[in-house]
C-alpha cells in the first residue's frame, strides 16, 4: 500500500485516500476535535467509509452534488470525507442564508441529499426530490448511516472533477455556485505540508466550513496528518481556552477575529507558546492590528489575499516584512498578477488598476452559469486566462500590493476617483471610532458623493468636522451616521449593500 507520505509527494491523489492511508498508519492519532466529541483516524476514516456507502445506497452518482448545512461539528467533518469517497461532489452552504436563498443553491447544483441541522430544515422548503437527513441529531445522523463495517465501492476520482461547489455569499442577489477540482485542492494540501500543517499540527478552525476561508486550512492540516479543532462559534474565551488545552500551533482567523481577541483582558493569561503560525484572510486588517499581534503572540503571521474563485494569491509573511504592513505582500510562488486599466490592459508601474491573477489554483467556473465565468476571465495577449478579482490596487517599487478597494465600491465624485479604504483610515484614527465603513451615495452637484458610517461615538458632526479637516477637498464627507454595529457576513466581511440598505442610502 502507498504511504501517506508518499502519496503527498505525488502530482495527484484523492483527499479520500491519503485519509485511509493516515488511519492505516496512526489508527490512534485524534484527527477531529468537536465539543466532546475525538475522533481518531480509524474512526474518521470508518464513518467516511459508511457514509460514503450510505451515499451510494441512495443512488447517489459519482460527480453528483451533495449538499450540507449547518454549524460545524463532527457529522460535517464525517460529510466532507464520505461525500468524497463516494465520488460525490460536496455544496458546502451558507447557513445565514435565507431559506429561499437556500432553496435556489440546493437547486442549482442539482443535489438530492441535503444534510442540515433541524432549524435549517424546518425553516425552508427544498427542491422536488431532495431527502433531507438532519445534521446536528447524532442519534438520527448514526441512524441514516450503513451498519458499522460496511463499505462503499470504489470509485475512480478524475483530477478535474468536482470536488466542491462553494456558493457566492447568498445575503444578497443571487448566489453563484464556484467550482473546484480534485487537483485544485491537491496542490493546496501539499503547497502547505511539510513545515506547517505536518503530523504534529494541531489548527483551530472558527470559522465555518461552508467558506473556502476554513478549507484553505482544514483541508491541508487534516491531510497531512494533523488535528483539526472545530467551533461552532466563535468566543473569544473559548478559542483561548482551546488553544491552550490542544495546544494549537496554526489558526486562520478574520480581522474582525483577531480584534476581538486582541482586545480581550485576559488574553496575556493564556499559554499560546505552541503557536508556529497564524493566516488571515477575507477582509482588510489593519496595520496596527498585525503589529500588535506580532508584538503579543508568539509565533509567525500570513496574511493572504485572494478570492474563492481561485487565480493569482498574495501573501505577507508578516514577521518577516514589519515594514509592509500596509500591504497584502508579494504574489506567491507560482501565481501571476497583474493590473489592468478600465480599457482592459495593463497598467503602467505605480499605477492603480484592476487586480487579475492566475495560477495553478483556478476555479473550473461557476455552476451553470457560463456567461458570469466568461464575465470574470481576462485573457492576456499570449492567451493566458487571468481571473478578475474586482479589486483595485497598486503595487510598490519592492513589488508589494497594496489593495484600494473593491472596484464596485470606488466613488466617482466630480469626475474624481474616491477609494473609501483611504477616508476609512483617516477616520478610524478618531479616538472614539471603532469602526467605520465609507460608502457612495448619488448626489445631483457630484454624481456620488461620501458617507461615513461609524461604530463608537455619540457625535455624528463632530466626527464629520474632525475627518474633513484631515482630508482633502473632494474626499470630504457629506454626512455621517452611527450605528451600533457594521453588517458583517460570516467570515467577517462588511456588508456595504445592506448597511446602505439599513440605512436607506440609496
């Protein structure tokens, strides 16, 4: 039989296997931690055995989407492995969706089983067809499955089919379904084993296991032999807590994540020694957020920019470069990026442009949507696909990125060009400013015009009047507004269309 180790040096091998071959080696090793639930290996690796067979017992066919939603825990973990050896193709969803948000995604990618926990269940109607099975009842989870022993057929896994569909955030308009393959998420599990996600890792994960955000994590701890601790919420005290008992040695976290522990009074009490490596990703983090982590907690500090979609990826190896903190770091070995202008070419050194990437981790497409995966290709003049992140950004003369903003949110007041990430940094520097999201709103003088909307003070004038007296004259703020809280998606995201709907700005 191949080893482990062996098959994580080869260009391909399923995520199923490489799982069968660490059971066969450290039967005993925990690979999941989940409230007070510990799965070893050989137990990880029998129920991904009788869930994949429960699969094929329900016709499910190799390609087919299966679809989950719920919290994290033990019976996900168990999906993701069983969907995968039945040679399913595993539609992680968004569990804030809305119930009709829902119904479409299960629609889309075509799925006939859907696991969710009850709450989810009884709140929405599924498509014609569609068996739900309840995720979050162990006893009724254990009932759907096979008798323990019992084990699927095999199934050939081609390196380009589908090994998940993540959706689109389905808060707002339609969801659209991204497509990875198998050998997408092979080179992710071995680009990152060997020095971080090894045998010996442990990675919390706090973030939910629909978001590519956690996969980029669970996926190359777990395959390459590691623990993965999963929470169902995030608390700051409890993350504390575990990273202690489990002694957790790599977390990826949000912004808003890492805030939130920074700020806790205790967090200097906690033994966090066996940390070797911390990722960020998903929204912006602000400079003097990285330095305090660096400053406080031990170990080193990534943060990646990217998209679900795949393409080109950047990387600040923070600890290395505390002089780019400003920045989202270089692009990373293998990956291409490059800016282009409104005409669609490229643009000159120094110059702001449109961010688009590629390299040997692209999406296939969206789900039967050829159009919108046209939409978001560009193609260079050697016929190379880039895919288009709709974020505007700048390199420096060391080649670091410096992201603007989203191309979407970027104001043009006066025939002027205004990036809300540079009237958010002046702003947030208010002493009673916690928070704050810069948004476009129509103007008849200007076209667009700037709103503030902050989290903090009691003042909303005062702040206007302090930020405009730092700011030039046509970034200037019309109004601003306060709020006790700025909508955020799940993994920590500003949700700019629905506070500007909260708040019926236009």
């Amino acid at each position: 039989m191949t080893t482990a180790a062996e098959m994580l040096q080869s260009e391909f091998a399923s995520f199923a296997d490489v799982i069968h071959a660490h059971a066969a080696e450290r039967p005993d090793d925990i690979v999941i931690v989940a409230g007070d639930r510990r799965l070893s290996f050989a137990e990880f690796d029998t129920y991904g055995d009788r869930t994949a067979a429960g699969l094929q017992r329900a016709g499910v066919r190799s390609g087919e989407a299966v679809s989950i939603c719920g919290l994290n825990g033990w019976a996900y973990a168990v999906l993701w492995l069983g969907i995968l050896r039945a040679g399913g193709t595993v539609a992680p969803l968004a569990q804030s969706a809305t119930p009709e948000a829902l119904r479409l995604m299960v629609e889309d990618c075509g799925a006939r089983l859907f696991f969710a926990d009850r709450a989810i269940m009884d709140a929405m109607t599924l498509p014609e067809g569609a068996t739900r099975v309840a995720l979050d009842d162990d006893a009724a989870f254990e009932a759907w499955l096979p008798e323990a022993g019992t084990k699927p057929e095999p199934v050939e896994i081609d390196p380009e089919q589908g090994f998940n569909i993540i959706y689109s955030s389905g808060t707002t308009g339609t969801p659209k379904g991204i497509v990875h393959s198998h050998q997408m998420r092979w080179r992710q599990i071995t680009a990152f084993g060997g020095l971080i996600f090894t045998p010996a890792a442990s990675a919390i994960l706090s973030t939910p296991l629909y978001s590519n955000t956690t996969l980029v994590t669970f996926l190359p701890c777990i395959g390459n032999g590691g623990k993965a601790v999963l929470m169902q919420k995030f608390r700051t005290k409890e993350f504390l807590e575990l990273s202690e008992r489990e002694k957790v040695t790599t977390a990826m976290l949000v912004p808003v994540q890492y805030k939130r522990l920074m700020e806790d009074p205790d967090f200097d009490s906690y033994d966090l020694s066996a940390y070797l490596m911390k990722f960020c990703t998903s929204a912006p983090f602000a400079a003097e957020l990285k330095a305090d982590i660096l400053k406080r907690w031990p170990g080193g500090l990534v943060e990646f920019y990217g998209m679900t979609e795949g393409g080109g990826s950047c990387a600040l190896r923070a600890h290395e470069f505390p002089d780019k903190l400003h920045t989202v770091g270089q692009p990373m070995p293998g990956h291409e990026i490059r800016l282009i202008g409104e005409d669609g070419k490229e643009v000159p050194q120094g110059e702001i442009g449109e961010i688009v990437g590629r390299s040997g981790t692209m999406m296939k497409g969206y789900k039967n949507r050829p159009e919108q995966t046209r939409e978001t290709e560009w193609y260079d003049g050697e016929g190379n696909r880039f895919i288009r992140t709709g974020d505007v950004g700048r390199f420096d003369a060391d080649g670091f990125l410096t992201l603007m903003d989203r191309r979407k949110d970027m104001i043009i007041s006066g025939g002027f060009n205004i990036y809300p990430s540079d009237l958010e940094a002046v702003v947030v520097e208010h002493p009673e400013v916690e928070e704050v999201a810069v948004i476009g709103v129509p103007s008849e003088d200007w076209g667009e015009t700037p709103v503030g909307v902050v989290v903090g003070p009691s003042d909303a004038e005062a702040i206007r009047e302090w930020a405009n007296a730092k700011l030039g004259k046509t970034q200037r703020l019309a109004a601003v507004h306060i709020v006790d809280e700025l909508p955020r998606s799940a993994i920590g995201k500003v949700l700019k269309r629905e506070l500007r709907d909260q708040l019926k700005l236009g």
